[in-house]
C-alpha cells in the first residue's frame, strides 16, 4: 500500500485514494477473510498511519489479518492494529485458522526470516502433513523479475527456498514487495505474488521503471476440491 502521511508527496500518486478505492470495491463483494500483506507505510513505520489504517478497516465487513513488510515497525503496526498479542519479542508471526484452513503469517520486516521466526516454522512443519498456506511480504525466492530480484530480494531466500523444498507437501506461499503480478512454481513450492495499490514495477528491466498505475489485489478461493486464484485490477 505505501500509505504515506496526510500531504505527503508519494511521487504524485494518492496512495490513501487507491487504497480506500481497492477498500469500496473489496466491500461490494466481501470475502471472508481480509490480509493486507505488507508495507502498509510509505517509506517507515508510523503509528499516525497504522491508526489512520484501522480507522478505514474498522467495520469492513470480515475479519483483517496483517504482516509487515521492510517499510514497517511490526511493533508499532502490531499495536496500533490489534496484535500486541501475537508479538514475539518484536517481531510479528503467528499461526490463525480462516475458515476451515490454517495459515502462517511471517514477519520480513528485517528483509529476512530471523532464526528464531525459521525455528518456530520447522516445528511447526514437522506436524504438518498436506498442503501449507503461508503470507509473506518477500518472495521466498528470485521470481524472474531482474530489478526487484537484484536490488531488494529477501537476503535469506535461497535458505527459505530449501527449508520450503524439504517440506514433504505441497507449501503455497502469498506474498507481494515486487509490485508485480506474478506466478512461481518450484516443485512442490508455489509463490504468488500479488501487485500493489501504489504502482507496478516492470519486469524486464534490471533498471527501475514503472510498468503501469492501475492497482490491484489477489482474490483466493479454496473449495473443498480445489484452489482458485485471481488478481483484479482498478483502473
């Protein structure tokens, strides 16, 4: 999202318009669960825009579930939005069932997954059998995208790509930083990268550039039998 301050210039783009545009759109179709996946400032973490944040989520119409991204605090994010609870020291990773399914929410804040956060994730994948659902800001690998991949990738992803891989199931990983949209499959792992409500990079180029301005978010539909997965896109 990249919501900055009140006033504040975020390179000519109303990232609080996109953001509460994506929010009434969302809300003319509710899902059943709501994860706003990183980066929800624009440049740091802030309270005034983590409180801002909760004021426009305060009665969506389902539940709201949050990770940080490395443009966080997950402390301040974890406290203004209702998860000091589920803090651990200062970072912000936890286990929630949605629905009939249960997912893991890591903290990348740091552009890693700490020690401590892969330690917490091995014991709980060692009880695990099926299928893992997992939020992540970062890609737990290189995706083909030469700018985001060179300059910001996650610096352990090569260590999380290999934990994932030694998972005996299939691991769907939900993540977004790239601002592109974008499906990775690695053997039993599968990466969807979700585009962003600022703007979208390009994905050929090992220079910035800016693809395009629409904005988007992932729908994700679980069936008893099957998994299905759309980005929709604003103009």
């Amino acid at each position: 999202m990249h919501v900055g301050e009140e006033g504040e210039k975020t390179f000519d783009v109303d990232v609080r318009g996109n953001f509460l545009k994506a929010l009434r759109t969302i809300r003319d179709n509710p899902p059943d669960h709501l994860v706003i996946s990183g980066d929800l400032c624009y440049m740091s973490g802030i309270t005034r825009i983590y409180d801002w944040m909760r004021d426009q989520l305060e009665n969506f119409p389902c539940p709201v579930w949050y990770i940080s991204g490395n443009h966080d605090d997950s402390e301040k994010l974890a406290k203004s939005l209702g998860l000091e609870h589920l803090l651990r020291g200062k970072e912000l990773y936890y286990e929630a069932t949605l629905g009939d399914r249960s997912f893991i929410f890591l903290d990348t804040s740091t552009y890693e997954v700490s020690q401590t956060q892969q330690q917490w994730l091995r014991e709980i994948l060692q009880k695990r059998t099926g299928t893992v659902d997992i939020f992540m800001h970062h890609p737990p690998a290189l995706v083909g995208a030469p700018f985001m991949d060179q300059k910001y990738p996650l610096r352990n992803w090569a260590e999380m790509k290999a934990l994932f891989l030694d998972y005996p199931g299939e691991v769907f990983v939900f993540c977004g930083h790239y601002h592109i949209e974008k499906n990775v499959h690695i053997k039993n792992l599968h990466i969807f990268v979700t585009p962003s409500t600022f703007f979208q990079i390009g994905q050929q180029s090992a220079e910035f550039q800016v693809d395009h301005y629409r904005i988007g978010w992932r729908e994700m539909v679980w069936t008893e039998d099957a998994f299905q997965t759309t980005v929709r896109y604003i103009d």
